[in-house]
C-alpha cells in the first residue's frame, strides 16, 4: 500500500508558495516567508521596500563586517547578519544615460582592487516602477563569513544618486536574486 502523505505536504507547502510571490504578499525565502514595508532611506528623499524582519545594522557589527572607514552609510540586515542591503546617497545628479558609465566605473574600480573578481551580470538601460534609470551588476567575493554573492546598484534620482548594495551567502543567491530585484525596482522619490 503506498503513502501519499509527503506528496500532499509537498503540494500543501507549494500551492502556499504559490500565494507569496509579490512584496505585497511577502515571498518565501529557503522555506521562511518575508514579509515587506515601506522603508526611508535616511538622509534622503528616497523610500523602498525592504524585508520587515531586517534590523539595522547594529555599529559593532557594522565595524566588524565593514572594517574600511568606506563602509555604507545605511545598512538592514537579517538577525544573523549574512544578509544585507546597504545603502550610500551620492551628491551628484546624472544626466540620462549616465547609469550606466557610473556602473562600469563601479565595476572598474572592484576589478581594480581585487582583478581575480568576475563581473557576472552588467545589466542597465532599466527603469524602477516609477521611471528612474538604474543600472545593476554583480559577482561573487570573499569575506570573513565565506563566499559571498554581490550585486551593485546605481540608481539616478531627480537631485542624487543611490548606490545600492545587496549581497548574501552564495548559497542562497538563487533564492534572494528575484527579492533584490522586486525590492530595488520598488525604489521612488518622496517629493
């Protein structure tokens, strides 16, 4: 006689995926579902939507996990702190189209410090939900916690520019790639 009960979790367990695909809804991430809200990046006009289990990030881990005095200005973090976003406003305004040489400056300037690195993805000429250029490319580095996925924003806003910085453990890249996404494309100016 067979048993299906671990087929109808499975089914249960997707069709409840299923119904999470959208930072309305929240999204399953490995087996967890996060859930979003509206974030102000401070010292800015600028909001998104960011993971409402995240914190920010506390100093002493910040100084641990950022030693060079470059570190992000703002960083969210998941409670174990392998997951963040960060943030840093740029005092410059760009003018159609600059999203992108800023980006190969970006990319440029990581080959420059580490030239073993590969830039993956060079994606740009996108625009967020509501119309600002933005650029993204990513790689895979090394940190005291392992290899680690990366991926890199620059987003032109109406008076600054929001670099953006995303990066997890390379084991859950596949996993987080289409949050990051949803959540930088959810980027607006408070006007």
């Amino acid at each position: 006689m067979e048993y299906f009960d671990e087929e109808i979790i499975n089914a249960k367990r997707e069709l409840e995926r299923l119904k999470h695909t959208t930072l309305e809804t929240g999204i399953y991430v490995n087996d967890e579902l996060i859930t979003f809200t509206k974030i102000d990046i401070p010292d800015s006009e600028i909001s998104m939507y960011l993971p409402e289990q995240f914190i920010v990030m506390p100093d002493l881990v910040k100084e641990m996990k950022y030693p060079s005095h470059n570190a992000p200005d703002f960083i969210v973090t998941s409670l174990d702190s392998m997951v963040n976003f960060a943030f840093n406003i740029l005092p410059v305004v760009l003018d159609v189209g600059d999203t992108k040489e800023m980006s190969k400056q970006f990319q440029n300037a990581i080959c420059n410090i580490n030239p073993a690195l590969k830039i993956k993805n060079k994606i740009s000429d996108i625009t967020t939900e509501k119309g600002n250029e933005m650029g993204w490319f990513d790689f895979k580095g090394f940190t005291l916690d392992g290899q680690i996925y990366n991926r890199m924003y620059v987003v032109k806003m109406k008076k600054t520019v929001l670099h953006g910085i995303f990066n997890c453990p390379v084991q859950y890249q596949d996993e987080w790639e289409r949050v990051v996404e949803q959540c930088f494309l959810s980027i607006e100016e408070i006007l």
